[in-house]
C-alpha cells in the first residue's frame, strides 16, 4: 500500500556529499512551519551570507491604524536568514539551535513594503556560529532593524 503525504523526504532531497544550497533548502524547508506560513523567499546568498524576504500581508500586520507589520514576522525572517548564513559558510548543514538573537528596531517597516533580512556568519568556532544581520525595505542603506546572535550547533557534520 502506498500512502500519500505532503511531507517530502528531506533526507532523499539532496544528494551526498552536496554542498549546502539555501536556495533548494529554502524551497523545501520553506514550506514548513513558520517559513512556510510567511512564505520566505530566497533573494540571493555568498559566501558567508543569505537574503531572504517576505511580502506585505493584512494578517501580518500588527497595528490596523498604521498598516505595520508585526514584529514577529521580522524575527521569523532573521532568524532564517542568520541561521541559513551559518550553513552556507559551512557549506553544509548541521543541526542546531537558536541561542540567542537580538534584533534592534530603527523604525517600523512601513504598510504594504516588502522586508527583506539578510543574515551574516562572521565567525565560526567547533560549536557555535556567530552571526549579525539587517532587514530593510529595498535599500540597505535604510535599514528597519539590526540583528546579533549566536547558534549553537547540535549535531555531527552530515558528510
């Protein structure tokens, strides 16, 4: 009997011994949980870096006078971001945990304006990933927010 799921085999999703590639992590992994529910897209990515974004909703807005986006949905998105840095200056995934993650708000991301976080490895050591961050509307030099964390990494090398 073959039962159906919507759940995908995310061991068989990537091949052996691939390098990490948060574009294909973010189109599986994206439809999940909170990603999936603020439906994250991928931007761009570098070396010790990763883009992601989300788009304007009413749902998501915290304040109906102003049209503000929830601040929730801003630490979803830098969270994703800054952790997915981690795997991509690795190169590869490895499990691990939000240990801390500060975000500091400049000002509010304004009605209808789409966010977009951008996480930054800057340092690695055997188990933690050092990361900081910015979320903006377009233009990276008029950010919303800054973000500072630490991750610790949980689980063996997957080589």
């Amino acid at each position: 009997m073959n039962i159906k799921s919507d759940t995908p085999d995310l061991g068989n999703g990537i091949a052996k011994g691939a390098a990490f590639d948060p574009e294909l992590v973010n189109r599986v992994m994206g439809r999940f949980g909170h990603g999936g529910f603020l439906n994250m897209e991928y931007v761009g990515h570098g070396e010790d870096w990763v883009e992601l974004a989300i788009d304007w909703r009413e749902d998501l807005v915290a304040d109906t006078r102003t049209g503000v986006l929830a601040s929730a949905a801003v630490i979803s998105l830098m969270d994703n971001a800054t952790s997915m840095s981690i795997w991509t200056k690795l190169g590869e995934f490895r499990p691990q945990v939000t240990m801390d993650l500060r975000i500091d708000y400049l000002r509010p991301s304004p009605s209808g304006a789409r966010v977009f976080g951008r996480g930054i490895c800057y340092h690695l050591t055997h188990s933690i990933g050092f990361v900081r961050g910015f979320a903006h509307n377009g233009d990276i030099a008029d950010p919303l927010a800054h973000a500072s964390g630490t991750f610790i990494r949980v689980g063996d090398r997957v080589s």
